[in-house]
C-alpha cells in the first residue's frame, strides 16, 4: 500500500459514493486505475467493503452502553462470540487484557430496553457477572485515518 492507496482509503472514507472518477481527480489518476487499486484494496482485505452509516437514534436506538463481562473457567473467544450472536442488543465485542474477559457495546431504545437486553447477556451460560457503563453523551467517533 503506498501513499495513493492511502489518499484513495481518505476520500472512500469521506464519501464512499464517490465515484472513481472524482477519486481519481483528487489522487491524480484515471477512473479505471482508482478501480483497479479499489478491487486491490478489497481483494487483500485493506477494504472490507462499503456501507450506509446509519443514526442509531434516528431508528429508536438512542440508549447504549458498554459491558466488562467477567466469564465462569475458561471460556474461548469463539465460545463468547456465540453466546452474544443471538442478541441483536450487542453490536460489538471484544476480548480484553485486564480482570474483564470482553467488553461489549450494547445499544438499546431505552433504558427498559437495555434492562432487558442486560437480562439476557446475564443469562448466557458461561457469564459470571458484568460491570455495566451507560453512555452518557457521545464525544467523538471517527474512523481510522489512513497513513496516521
């Protein structure tokens, strides 16, 4: 990947409607080579693909929260993974060095709902306890910059 590639990602990142032509006015190249370093991108796995981003609020989903879950034994990362894949509440996990065996983002309609969703994390077999934080305001977010 060189610095073309990397100013490729920045405007994908920007707009990813963006069409090969206006990238390819930005980088200094032709549509049909900004394609062709785009498939590149996509077949070495740099790009994982192209997606809406979506408000989780404006769907009803405004209340969020992240979870330290503490496991029973020794419990995999692919056994932990299964045991949250049914509950449409997480939208992320991940395993952790420290006390917490993984911490997940969950997202709910309020905090009812997160209650609920709460329950039912609790309620995965191999879970011990969890220690929850709920969001309060949303600071920043932003996606990885390309060559930082």
């Amino acid at each position: 990947m060189d610095a073309i590639d990397q100013r490729i990602i920045s405007c994908l990142v920007a707009d990813a409607r963006s069409s090969y032509a206006e990238i390819g006015a930005v980088v200094g190249l032709s549509a049909p080579a900004v394609k062709r370093r785009v498939d590149k991108l996509l077949d070495t796995g740099v790009l994982r693909g192209f997606t809406a981003v979506v408000d989780p609020e404006a769907l009803g989903w405004g209340t969020e929260a992240f979870v330290e879950v503490h496991c029973r034994g020794n419990v995999t990362p692919g056994q932990i993974r299964i045991g949250l894949e049914p509950l449409p509440e997480v939208v992320a996990a991940y395993t952790v060095s420290g006390a917490a065996d993984a911490i997940v983002h969950l997202r709910a309609a309020d905090i009812h709902h997160l209650e609920s969703a709460l329950e039912r994390l609790r309620a995965v077999e191999f879970i011990e306890r969890t220690v929850s934080t709920v969001v309060l305001s949303r600071l920043l977010e932003r996606p990885p910059a390309p060559g930082a």
